[in-house]
C-alpha cells in the first residue's frame, strides 16, 4: 500500500525533484536513498503512530502502533489493517517533506 500510495502522490508533483521518499531515483533529480521505513505491529504503545519525516535524502519512519479498539474484551488489532488511518499519517508524511 505504501508505495501506491507514493505513486499515487508523484501524479499530483510529488516527484523525485520535488522530494519524494525513494530509494532510486533514476536520474530525475532530487536526493535518493531516502525510501520510507514503515514498520507495523509495533508494541511499544497503542492507538497511536510514529512518524518522522527529515529531509530529502534521509529516510522518512512510519510506526503504527497496535489498535485496541475493544476496551474490555482486549481485542488487538494491527494497525494497518485500518487503510484511512494508514493513508492519513502517508499523506502527513508527503505534507511535511514538501513543506521543508
């Protein structure tokens, strides 16, 4: 899903040039070697995510923490499962990486 949604992002001018997070950058500009990181069912908390986003030519993190959205029955569900949640903090990412 992360690198669709990169793609998806690159029609709208989120391209190597402008900083996007991509590992190889063929030649079109920008810093490479900066592919996101995303990391799932990370349990160092829950209901939450992680993310940083440096520079172009460093790499971006996304942690999604562990969902419990059962309360008392202690249900965990991984928070990837959940896609706007997943694609809300992705567009955050872009956000703040063409805003540097």
């Amino acid at each position: 899903m992360t690198g669709s949604a990169i793609r998806f992002r690159n029609r709208y001018g989120f391209t190597e040039e402008a900083g996007n997070f991509q590992q190889h950058n063929f030649g079109r500009g920008g810093k490479q070697d900066d592919a996101v990181i995303a990391n799932a069912q990370d349990g160092s908390g829950f209901n939450n995510a992680n993310f940083m986003t440096p520079p172009d030519g460093q790499n971006g993190y996304a942690i999604p923490l562990l969902s419990s959205r059962y309360g008392a029955l202690t249900r965990t569900l991984d928070a990837v499962a959940c896609t706007s949640g997943t694609l809300h903090h992705l567009t955050v990412m872009v956000t703040w990486r063409l805003a540097l």
